[in-house]
C-alpha cells in the first residue's frame, strides 16, 4: 500500500485525503542550556520525527507564552528527588508540560541520550522491563535511537500501524 503522506519541499509534511492529520508536539527550550546542549536537544527532537514518519511532529518553537506547550527547562536537582535521576518530564492537566533536565546530574553524559528517552515520556510512553530507550535506567549505548520497544509504544498509544513507524536496530519479528 501506497503511504498517502505527502513530503511538501520545504520539509514539512502534509496529510493525504485518507490520513488523519498529524499530531503537533509543541517543544520550548528555556533556561540555561548551552549553544552545545540546545543542538543535543534538537538532536533527540530530529530523532522522534524521523521515527514517528511524519504520524506525530516534536516542533521546537520560540517562547511566545502560548500555552499547552512541553517547556523543557534547566534545572537543579532537587534534594528528595531520586539521586540518579537526570531529568524527570510532567504532563500538565490543561496539555503539554514541563521536562526538568538537572545538568548538574549530567557529568559526561549525553543531554541528545536522555532527551530521546524524556521526549518518550512526553509522548505518554511508560518505562519497560527491557535495556531500551524506555529502560528505567540510563544507558548511553541502548539509548541512541527510538527503538523497536519504543516505537511499539507509540503504535499502541495513538492506534498507528507500527510498520510505518521507522525505529532503529532490530525488531522481535519480521515486518
Ligand atoms: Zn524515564
């Protein structure tokens, strides 16, 4: 079957007659980030969307107060947090919310790493068992790309066929 996704020139992506429109994820990046730690953000950003297929969209925009946004912040950690945690993400009643990212946890960790696993939690996915992108427990050599796992996920959640999600590595089962 023919996907009826249309690529437009400019990159963005329009649905075709037959497809439900696709799902605006509105990002804001605030507080201090480095010019270093905004592109490892883009990065987790490129990530999602070349996984998602053009079925879902990260977009990072400018602060302009809109509301129902995902403001990912710089933050210190806070003291009763769980020690080993480097970033926590917090859906808000009204839509969107805030992904805290505590850089004084980070050591030489990769921000890019760590936000492909938060922008998960962004998009409603929960921890899983296994040594993945949703692991409970950071790990920088499974958590590179959206991975099968993930991408399940995802399909499951928002009633997406999962063969037109395009994770990375290997799936359980032939496709
Ligand atoms: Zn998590």
């Amino acid at each position: 079957m023919l996907s009826a996704m249309l690529w437009l020139a400019d990159g963005s992506v329009a649905a075709g007659p037959t497809d439900k429109p696709s799902v605006l994820v509105p990002v804001i990046v605030v507080g201090q980030f480095s010019d270093g730690q905004r592109a490892q953000i883009r990065e987790a950003v490129d990530e999602w969307n070349r996984a998602l297929n053009g079925h879902i969209r990260f977009e990072i925009q400018p602060d302009t107060g809109a509301p129902k946004v995902w403001a990912v912040t710089a933050t210190k950690s806070p003291m009763n947090n769980k020690k080993e945690a480097l970033a926590q993400t917090m859906a808000l009643p009204a839509g969107g919310g805030l992904v805290f990212v505590y850089l004084d946890r980070f050591g030489t960790r990769n921000l890019a790493g760590v936000m492909l696993h938060e922008f998960g939690h962004v998009l409603g996915l929960q921890h899983d068992g296994g040594h993945d992108l949703m692991s409970a427990t950071y790990n920088p050599y499974d958590q590179k790309c959206v991975d099968y796992a993930a991408a399940a996920q995802v399909a499951t959640l928002y009633s997406l066929p999962i063969e037109e999600l395009r994770w990375c590595g290997e799936a359980p089962t032939s496709h």
